[in-house]
C-alpha cells in the first residue's frame, strides 16, 4: 500500500500571521482516511519555512 503513496498531507498551515523564519507543528491529514499511524509513531510533524525580504 505504502508504494503507492508519493505524497503525506498536513492539516491546514495558516499563513496569515507568518512574519520571520520559523517552524510550526501539524498534524498529518491522512488520505486515505483508512490509513492510520503506527502505535507509538508519532502523528505530528514540524513544517519549517523561510521567510525572504521581497525585492522592490
């Protein structure tokens, strides 16, 4: 089953109060919903991102 999925979703990031680099922890959006995470596996992930000056 597992050779089929190429992508693991997250719960939504909200992106609306990012200002500087940072991190934030999610939990996974698992699709299908059948799929579960193994016990003692854990269920949240830390999505870091980078936050660039825009050029004028």
């Amino acid at each position: 089953m597992l050779e089929n999925i190429s992508t693991v979703y997250t719960e939504k990031v909200p992106l609306d109060n990012i200002e500087k680099t940072d991190g934030i922890t999610v939990n996974l959006a698992l699709d299908p919903a059948f799929l579960k995470i193994a016990p003692g596996s854990r269920d949240k992930i830390t999505v870091q991102y980078a936050v660039k000056e825009r050029l004028k």
